[in-house]
C-alpha cells in the first residue's frame, strides 16, 4: 500500500485579496510608466521639430543677408534709375552659364525676392571745412534693400530690409568699368 499525503493549505480572505492588490498595483505602475514615457518623447520629438524649424529660418535669414549686400553692392556700382524697383535672383531652372554648363545657382536662390526703394536724401554742410568740390556730397541716396522669402510652404515673410546712404561721388572710374563691364 502506498501512501499519499496531501497537505492543503488554507489561504485566509486577506492574503488572497493582498495578492490581487499587488498584481493590480504592478499593472498600474506599468500602464503609469509608460504614459510618462509616451509624454516625454513627445515632448522631446515637439523639441526636435521646432529646432529643426529654427536652424532652417536661421539658414533663410543668413542668405538674405548675403543677398541684400549683393543688391547693395550693384547698386554702389551703378546708380539706381527710378524710386523703386523689384526683382527675382532665380533664373531659368533650365538655364546655362557661359560656358555653356547647366547652371546650378539658377534655381538656388528662386523663392527669394527684393524690393529696392531709393531716395534723396539731401545734406547741409554745416561749419564743415573741405577743400574739395561739395557738389558731389550735396546729396545723399537713401537705398532700402528688401528681400522677401516664400517657398510657398512657410508664410511668407521678410527676413531682412537694409538700408544704405550712397553718395554721388562715382565708386569706379570710367575705365575700370569698362574693363571690368559694368555698363
């Protein structure tokens, strides 16, 4: 004869109603951590994003600005025409340098644009002793450079407008324009 002897043990109500408490509790610590989780990566993500937006709008005003002192600088070369003009830096997108090479600054610059207003600005010389000829210097040209930036996916916007005072004085000699051919 063989003998088997079982022993079962009684649980009370208050350790078995611990027991589910404490699995309860633990899948409410889990279901917690990841909410926590979930919100710091978005907010992390949020941050990534809007600094991804701030270097490209740091990357747009810099290029605005070399592209205002080019327009700056052509008209210190050669005086403005009329009160107000506007203009494009982009090219064709299929278009050619001279030497007959695809252009690839054509379409660098095609969502950038300016607007160049110019005005007299006239001078009294006042208790100022010069020896020179004051013709040239009577007056001043007040030359206002806007550059204008849309890619049609960021609001439009102005990321920078500068403003110089030209005198009449010529910058370049007759000769150094044709050489250089800046008529």
């Amino acid at each position: 004869m063989v003998y088997c002897k079982f022993e079962i043990q009684k649980m009370d109500k208050r350790k078995q109603n611990h027991k589910i408490k404490q699995s309860g509790f633990v899948l409410l610590e889990v279901v917690l951590s990841i909410l926590i989780l979930g919100i710091a990566i978005g907010a992390f993500m949020r941050s990534f994003t809007v600094s991804l937006a701030t270097a490209r709008r740091a990357q747009i005003i810099t290029t605005a600005s070399l592209l205002a002192q080019q327009v700056m600088e052509e008209y210190e070369v050669i005086p403005p025409q009329g009160n107000h003009e506007e203009g494009t830096f982009g090219g064709e997108e299929n278009s050619y340098s001279e030497d007959g090479l695809p252009d690839a600054e054509a379409g660098q610059y095609k969502n950038y644009y300016w607007s160049v207003d110019v005005e007299e600005m006239p001078v009294e010389y006042n208790d100022l002793p010069f020896d020179g000829d004051l013709k040239d210097f009577e007056s001043l040209t007040k030359v206002s450079v806007t550059i204008i930036y849309d890619d049609k996916h960021l609001k439009r916007f102005t990321p920078i407008r500068a403003v110089t005072y030209l005198t009449n004085a010529e910058k370049f000699t007759n000769a150094s324009k044709r050489e250089n051919k800046l008529y």
